[in-house]
C-alpha cells in the first residue's frame, strides 16, 4: 500500500496515529477460592483496574478466565496498564496468570 494516505484512510485502516493497543489475558481461580467470591474478585478487578484506566475488558470464564484488554476509547494501552493488570493479579488467589505483550488489536 501506498506510504502517503489520507487522514480518513489512515483512520479507516486503524494505522499510523489511529492504531489501536492491546494486550491478553488469563488467569486461573485458586480451588480454595469460594464460588462466591469469584465474582467480587473480578468485580473488584473491573472496579479498580479496568474502570479505574479507562480500559475495556472482553472475556470470561468461571475458574479458568481469559479476554483481551483495550482502551474504552481510540487509543493504546500502556506497559503501566499491563503493570497494573500484573499488580492486581499479584495480590490474588490466582494461578497461571499471563499477560501477553502489547500488540495492534486489528493487525496483530
């Protein structure tokens, strides 16, 4: 493709200043872990986290979780986002927690 597009092109392709960041996620619940905490964990974790950076998670799971992590808006996410995603995860009953790399949510 060509190298000079318009502003409105760049923005239709996701390229250039309109790329969009975005990492993965999973994590698996500790068996110790009650069914019903389960769901204020992750509640506190879309609270504190998600909310918190203005990012959207998509994903689920009962025990075993996975999703992907964007911004609620056009944009990118950080390394201090996948920091924080870490942190929380860090502090909880979980096991087998990965966070992938930042990647371009619609090319990569």
């Amino acid at each position: 493709m060509a190298k000079n597009r318009s502003r409105r092109l760049r923005k239709k392709l996701r390229v250039d200043e309109f790329q969009e960041l975005g990492f993965d996620i999973s994590w698996e619940f500790d068996a110790k872990v009650a069914e019903a905490d389960i769901d204020t964990i992750v509640d506190k974790f879309i609270d504190d986290v998600i909310e918190a950076r203005k990012l959207g998670f998509h994903g689920g799971g009962h025990r075993e979780w996975e999703g992907i992590i964007a911004t609620q808006t056009l944009g990118k996410c950080t390394e201090e986002d996948r920091a924080a995603v870490k942190a929380f995860w860090a502090t909880q009953s979980v096991a087998n927690v990965e966070v992938s790399d930042l990647y371009d949510i619609w090319w990569g």
